[in-house]
C-alpha cells in the first residue's frame, strides 16, 4: 500500500469499533487511535487531563471538545501520523469534533467514514458481557474470557469490566450517542464519503466487509 488511509470509524457503543480498528491498524499499516482508550491511559497515569476526565468519563459524559480535540491534535502529530494515515475511533463524537478534525486535516480530506450498524439490544448484551485488559486494552467478554483466570492473553496485564460499563453509564452513553454522535451520520454523508455496513456476523467477517468499502475508497481517491 503506497498510501495509508485516512478513516473514521462510527457506531454506538459496544459495536465492535475497537476490536475493528485493531485488526484494520494491523491491515493498513496506520495507527490506530481511540480517544477512549487515550484518555483510559491518562486516567490512570493521573495527569491532570485524567483527574479532570475521570468523572466525566464514569458517569458516561462528553469530554469538553476542544479538550478531546487538543488531545487528537498532539497524537496525530506524533510519528506524521497526520500525513501518512491512520484509523479513529471514539473520534469525532460530535459535529463540533468534526469541524475540528476537517480544519486539522487541511488540506487533506478523509478516505472514508465507516458507520457499524448493530441493533441496540444486542449491543446492550455485548457491553454488559464486556471485559477489558487494565493495560493493552485488549476486549474479552464473559463468555470468551481470557485462558487464565482473567489474566490479558497478549500481554498478562489484569482483565476487568470497566468503570463506565454499568447499566446506567451505559445508557447515559447510548442516549449521547444519538444525541451527539448521529448527526455526524448527516454530517459525513452530505460530504459523500460516509458507507454504512452491517455489524452483525462474526469478527472476520464483519472485518471483511468493511476492508471492502476501504479498499473501493483509497481506489476510486486513486483514481482521481
Ligand atoms: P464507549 O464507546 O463505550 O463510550 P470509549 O472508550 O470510546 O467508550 O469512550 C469512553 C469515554 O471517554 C466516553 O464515555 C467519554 O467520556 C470519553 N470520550 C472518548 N472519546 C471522546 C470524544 N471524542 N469526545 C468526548 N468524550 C470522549
């Protein structure tokens, strides 16, 4: 691949994102980079952006955009990620985020803008049953749990529900995501770029699908 790909990666709460942008990362060769996962690391290293976001986080609240996006800004900077590609994911979440991800981009235009669809009753099920690892960030669940006693496959680090996925920050998220995050839908397909597919199935095919539509972008951008 001469050139990496330039992608955003939408859909609610427990619908595979995370375990699609890794497996995207490897295929692509760009970074992938989840908000909710940096800002899980600054949480826990307690600076002073992790203590302002933690409670916002565990009630299912928005970071104050200009935060996330300073956020995003630094990390894409890093390894000319802003010019070589990469893959996010829990960003943008907002039109607002969005109008800031276009001005940070100029003049390059994202590829494409992938929507997971998965109906809320499973995803509810999904993020109930949802276990993550302290340290690599690696998702199990309870009926797929890591070999040993809760303990990361990758990387031995300590698998645990996380703080936010109770049934109450859960809806608080899924009501924000309809509320903030759909209309990006609206937004990303006036611009002509947004495809949405099908999340139900298993892991590679769901991955299938969406290399897909990336591929048929970066040729028709090719193309042009
Ligand atoms: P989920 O998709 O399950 O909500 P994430 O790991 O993507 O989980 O995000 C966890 C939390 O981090 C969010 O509930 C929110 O508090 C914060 N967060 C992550 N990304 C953003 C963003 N782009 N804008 C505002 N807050 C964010």
């Amino acid at each position: 691949m001469s050139r990496g790909a330039f992608l955003v990666i939408l859909g609610k709460q427990g619908a595979g994102k995370g375990t699609q942008c890794v497996r995207l990362a490897r295929n692509y060769a760009v970074p992938h980079v989840a908000t909710g996962d940096m800002l899980r690391s600054e949480v826990r290293a307690k600076t002073e952006l992790g203590l302002k976001a933690k409670a916002a986080m565990d009630a299912g609240e928005l970071i104050p955009d200009e935060v996330v996006t300073a956020m995003v800004a630094l990390r894409l900077d890093r390894d000319g990620a802003i010019s070589k590609g990469f893959i996010l994911d829990g960003y943008p979440r907002t039109v607002a985020q969005a109008e800031q991800l276009d001005t940070l981009l100029e003049p390059r235009k994202l590829d494409l803008v992938i929507d997971i669809e998965v109906p809320t009753g499973v995803v509810l099920r999904r993020l109930a049953a949802r276990r993550v690892c302290l340290d690599c960030q690696a998702v199990y669940s309870t009926s797929s749990p890591p070999k040993v006693n809760w303990t990361c496959d990758i990387c031995g680090g300590e698998v645990v529900q996380r703080d936010d996925d109770t049934e109450v920050a859960i809806l608080r998220r899924l009501n924000l995501y309809e509320e903030e995050t759909a209309p990006l839908i609206d937004f990303y397909s006036k611009k002509g770029i947004l495809t949405t597919i099908n999340g139900v199935g298993s892991t590679e095919v769901v991955t299938q699908r969406m290399i897909k539509e990336i591929d048929l972008a970066l040729k028709n951008a090719g193309d042009t």
